[in-house]
C-alpha cells in the first residue's frame, strides 16, 4: 500500500500563485509516476500533470507554462508550482501515484478556490 498526503491548497485571486505538496509512505519503492489530478463539480477528474521516476513529465494542455511539476525521490515528495491561476482552475486536487504494476493510489484532496 501507498499513502498519499497533500497540502497546499487554499484561497488565492486570480493571477495569483499556489505551490501543492504531495507525501508518499509506505511501499514507495514501487512507484513509477507520480502527478496530480483535479476535479471542479460536475467534471470528471482530469489529469493535471504526471512525473515518472527517471524525470518525464506530462501536463495537461491549459495549464502548460502556468504550472510545473517536480519531484524529490529522496523525500518521496512531488509539487506542482502553480501560477498566473485562473478561475477554471478551481477545483479539488488529488495526488496520486501509480506502481510499476499499474496499480493507482490516491490522496484525499486538498481544495484550490481562485477567485476572480
């Protein structure tokens, strides 16, 4: 098993900036990439961006050259620097990690309000 702990999230105006922390315990070794998804109301949830272990990363169209992804192995972290935010980028952000097996693990979420 995998857990996940975010944090981060918060009010915030448009244009404005918030930075999401993500926290992976337990059998760490096994995971490959690591990213954060989103979901606003009614939406499904949408990847935002994906970082595998060796360092590639995967963004969602709208937020390219707005957020980045990072990852520290050694503290089994990932972030996501997010700027110039918009109010469709409102929504609740999960971390989530995916195993070499393929097998998904989730965090709670961690809220993002962005007001306009």
């Amino acid at each position: 098993q995998v857990q996940l702990v975010e944090s981060g999230g918060g009010l915030v105006q448009a244009g404005g900036s918030l930075r999401l922390s993500c926290t992976a315990s337990g059998r760490i070794f096994n995971i490959n990439v690591m990213g954060w998804y989103r979901q606003a109301p009614g939406n499904q949830r949408e990847l935002v961006a994906v970082i595998t272990k060796d360092g590639n990363i995967n963004y969602e169209d709208s937020v390219k050259g707005r957020f980045t992804i990072s990852r520290d192995n050694n503290k089994n972290m990932v972030y996501l620097q997010m700027n110039s935010l918009k109010p469709e980028d409102a929504a609740v952000y999960y971390c989530n990690a995916r195993t070499w097996g393929m097998i998904n693990f989730w965090g709670t979420g961690t809220l993002v309000t962005v007001s306009s």
